[in-house]
C-alpha cells in the first residue's frame, strides 16, 4: 500500500514539474504532498481499523420526557457525519468574512477605477498644457550691452580697503 502511495506522489511530482513554473510552483508542490501525507495517514489509520469503522453501533437521546434511539449504522458513517457536519458549519461561519472581503474588493476597485480616471484627466490636462506652451513661445527679453545700472567706471561692490585709508 505505502509503494502505491509512494509512486502516485512522485507522478503528482513530476506533473507539477512539467505544467508550472516558478516560484508558485514549488509552494504547490509542498501543498499537494502535505494534502498527500495528511490523506495517506488518515488512510492508514481507517485501514488499520477497519474493525471499529465497521462495527455498528446505535446511538441513543434521553431527554427528561422523551427517549429517542438512532437506527444502527456503522462508527465510520458517525465519523463522516461529524466531519461533514464541522466541515458544514465552518463554510457557513466564513461567509460573513466573505461578504465583507467582496465590499471590500468591489469598493477598493471602485477606487482604483476612480483615481485611474483622475490620472487621465490630468495627464490629458498636462499635455493640454505642454501643447499651449509650444505654440504660444514665452517672450525673450534682450538684455543690451550696456546695461545703465551698471558701469565699467564704477565698481558695483565697493571695496573695504580704499574705504578704511
């Protein structure tokens, strides 16, 4: 039973290796053989006990006015009751999680598709604004030769040498 096991989780291996890539892939790989172990073991122990899982029993209910007896069924059939029953209300308590993560996705995309649009706007206003420079051209002011403020007779920073003699 363990060299069947054995041999299907190398062609999961091998499968995984050929149809993805990356990083991501690796992940997938640790995840399907854990899955794998957790399976194989959960095997084990039912085919190790096969004895119990099918042995029937009958569950009885004694409430103070009331007795109810179950039919007879088999402790495997209890056991996948139970876990089907948890599995059941696990799904059902995550649903509020998942409704609020759904708003919070539609309204976080929401936003994303706002400030896209704003993007836009701004980047049609910018090219707006660089087409209007380039054909209006800003004014060039000359500057003459000599200009009146300055002359080359007078220095324009008296010095402190001339001043202290």
């Amino acid at each position: 039973m363990l060299a069947g096991f054995w041999n299907c989780l190398r062609e999961v291996v091998i499968v995984q290796r050929f149809t993805a890539g990356g990083e991501r892939s690796e992940m997938k790989k640790v995840k399907w053989i854990f899955w794998l172990l957790v399976i194989g073991f959960v095997g084990l122990i039912i085919f190790q006990n096969q004895g119990y899982f099918l042995d029937k029993q009958q569950l009885g209910i004694d409430v103070y006015f009331k007795q109810y007896q179950t039919p007879i069924f088999a402790n495997g059939v209890l056991f996948l009751a139970c876990f089907l029953i948890g599995f059941l209300l696990a799904y059902i308590l995550s649903l509020s999680e998942r409704f609020k993560s759904g708003r919070t996705i539609r309204k976080l995309n929401e936003s994303i598709q706002d400030h896209l649009e704003q993007m836009a706007m701004l980047k049609r206003e910018m090219d707006s604004i660089k087409a209007a420079s380039v054909q209006t051209p800003e004014p060039v002011t000359v500057i003459e030769e000599e200009s009146p403020l300055i002359s080359e007779a007078e220095p324009a920073v008296p010095e402190e040498k001339e001043s202290q003699e």
